[in-house]
C-alpha cells in the first residue's frame, strides 16, 4: 500500500534473526509481554537495550534475565537504585533522562525498537528510531497522535520500517496484507472494534461519580492505569482512530469504530465489494506483540486458545457518542488542523492524571480537552517537532490551570 506510513512491510527485506532488540518502557505492560515472547523463542532475539521509567526493581530483573550493554531511566535516584540492584557480575551502561531513550532509539546497537513508553513522552525516541531507519514496533500511539505526519517524513526519508503493535491495527494490518491493492482503492474503510470498557451500558448519572479504581477495572484487558482510563473514557479508541489515518493514510471519515463487548474480533477491513475481513483471537497482546517483533514470521506461544463454540456469541454496537464525547473530540481535532490532536493528547494526559488523583471528576476529563481545543490556534503544517511539543506543555499547563491548580 503506497499510502501506508513506510515502505509496506510484506515489501520490505526481511529482517535477519536473531534481531537486536530495545525495548522502550520495558516495565510497563507492553514491555513485560515483550520479554515473554522473547523468554519463549530466545534464538530469535539479543536485547540490546531495555530502557524503564522509575521502576528500578523490574528493570534490574529484567536486566539480570536478558543482560542488555545498556539501559536507560528517568532519573540519577532510579538509576541509583537499578545499580545497586542488579547482580555484581554484571555493570552495564545506564543512561539517565529523556535524551537517553532517544540514544537507545538510534543507537547503532540494535536493529529492532519496540516503541512502548506510554503516553506524549515516546514522541521523540520514537521519532529518533524513525530517522535511523529502524525497525519499529509501534505501540506508542501517542508518537503518531501528537507527530504522524513528522513520523512518515522520516520514515520515507530513511526507509524506516513500522509494524503496529496495538491489537487493533495489528489486526487491520494483518486483514490488508494481501489482500488490498498497491494504491488503495480497492478499501473502502477500516473499522476499529472497541470493548466499551467497564462503563459500557451505565448512565449519565453513574458516570459523573465513578472512581479512579473503577475506571482502573477493565473487563477484558491487563493494561497500565493511563490506557486503563483512556479505555473506560473511549479516548482509547478515538487516539487509535488517528493513529489508523496516520498509519494507513486514510481521511478520518474512512475510520469507524465498532462496540464489541468480548474482545474476540480486533478489528475489520471493509473492501469495496462489501466484504469484511476481520482479524480474530484471545484479548492477549503477546499476539501483536510477537507478529511485529517476528514479521513475517509466525511463532508458536504458551497461551490458551480462541474457542468461538466456548466464546457462543459475538455481538457488536455503535459507540455513544453522547456520554463517551472523547472519541467526537479525537474526530473533531483531527479535522482541525495538524496541530490539534497535540492539544488532544496532552490535555488528555493532564486531565487523566488529575482524575487519577483525585482532583477531577471522570465527565471534567472530557470537559478540559473541549475546552484546550477550542482556543488552541493551528500551526504550520510544516512545523517542527519542537513546535509541537511546546503546543503539548501549554495545554498541558493550561488544563491544569482550568482544573483550578
């Protein structure tokens, strides 16, 4: 598909094994399913770098296991603890600080990036792993999100290679490859399935008093507690509905999301004969997960599988736009400009993390990104990384200033 974000990978040279991985957020959930899959297949891979945030203890054990040159954290008190809590045969490279993600991203060292730090903060090494013409595994949708169109730059310019590691563009990926023509015409759109998240079905009323530990109960999926909420709010789904037109190349109003409850089908690809190919399994993100790390290859994993006659039914609805507003919002600032999605996220990411603590109700999350987005004034649609993530902090900022703190 010519339109995709890099060079289509059923193109591309196939990647020699074992591949030199670095994993960034290695900690977070992404990351620990990662080093799962390679647990489970160690001849495919050599980790060449695992880079954390402030969990010192999970980065030292895995950095124990697997024995990475490098590895990375946010800060010299983390770093102090990771080195003082790995084994005394063992003194790799710790790097401290954001500038240290970005140096895994384009070192040299390794070949294949899993793209895994939640959130804004994965815009930039994610965007360094781009120009050096990396292999991407992208499960950072926010990179796409707050820079796509710097992304694909970089990719056409490097020959960057990004294979989608959220499940459903996964699943759209893997209902394309083969089956759409080389320049698109033959899709119609794409459909993001959604599970609805554990407030699907209530009310206005309940919704206005939810708590951050309900919102934190996800029905179908282990996830950390950002995504957790974006997933309760349907920010989740709106996010994932510009990284699809970011990714594939498509206008927003190609891009549906469906409600379905059981978490089975992860996404569809509707052709212009009316046909649907969807991408079906287990709510288990080691599935993506090894797809990316071993395109094209497929591998065997230790997990229970996908029995429909247990499953009995597979039922789907639209979403409610009306109590969820946060996937309208993502829609709308799609359409905007280029530089509203920035403003999306990063008032997204402030509201959630001030729900999350409790100062701010679960209905004021939408309510701060409605009011970000209304006075934000567009940027050139050439502007540069810098210019976008100024535009991040100050709505960052002035959602926190809106919020009353």
């Amino acid at each position: 598909m010519k339109s995709y974000i890099s060079t289509w990978p059923p193109l591309a040279p196939e990647q020699p094994f074992p591949r030199r991985l670095a994993i960034l957020g290695s900690t977070g959930s992404i990351g620990v399913s990662a080093l799962k899959v390679v647990e489970e297949h160690p001849g495919l891979f050599r980790v060449a770098a695992l880079a954390g945030g402030k969990n010192a203890a999970r980065l030292a054990d895995q950095a124990a296991r697997f024995r990475p040159a490098v590895l990375a954290v946010l800060d010299d008190e983390t770093a102090n603890s990771l080195r003082a809590a790995l084994p005394g045969d063992y003194a790799p490279e710790i790097l401290v600080g954001p500038a240290a993600y970005e140096a895994i991203a384009a070192s040299a060292d390794s070949d294949l990036v899993l793209s895994a730090i939640v959130g804004a903060a994965g815009f930039l090494p994610t965007l360094a792993a781009a120009k050096a013409g990396k292999r991407i595994a992208l499960a950072n949708k926010e990179s796409l999100v707050l820079g796509g169109r710097l992304i694909r730059q970089a990719c056409r310019e490097s020959g960057a290679l990004v294979l989608p590691v959220d499940s459903e563009h996964n699943a759209l990926f893997q209902a394309l490859c083969g089956h759409a023509d080389e320049d698109g015409q033959e899709l119609a759109r794409l459909i993001l399935t959604a599970s609805g998240g554990p407030f699907r079905g209530r009310d206005a009323a309940f919704l206005a008093s939810v708590t951050p530990e309900q919102a934190l109960n996800h029905p179908n999926w282990s996830m950390g507690a950002k995504i957790s909420v974006d997933s309760a709010s349907l920010m989740n789904k709106g996010l994932e509905v510009i990284e699809a037109c970011h990714l594939y190349g498509l206008p927003v109003g190609r891009v549906d999301v469906l409600v379905h409850p059981q978490s089975i089908v992860h996404s569809l690809a509707e052709y212009v004969d009316g046909s649907q190919l969807a991408h079906l399994g287990v709510p288990d993100m080691r599935i993506p997960i090894a797809h990316c790390l071993c395109f094209p290859r497929r591998v065997e994993l230790a997990m229970p599988r996908l029995d429909l006659a247990q499953v009995g039914g597979l039922t789907f609805e639209r979403a409610d736009e009306g109590l969820f507003p946060c996937l309208r919002l993502a829609r709308e600032a799609y359409a905007a400009s280029h530089s509203h999605p920035a403003v999306l996220n990063a008032a997204n990411e402030a509201a959630v993390e001030l729900f999350l603590n409790g100062a701010i109700g679960f209905m004021d999350i939408p309510l701060l990104i409605e009011t970000a987005l209304g006075r934000h004034a567009p940027l050139a649609v050439d502007c540069a990384a810098a210019d976008l993530l100024a535009v991040d902090a100050e709505a960052r900022d002035r959602a926190r200033k809106d919020a009353g703190l």
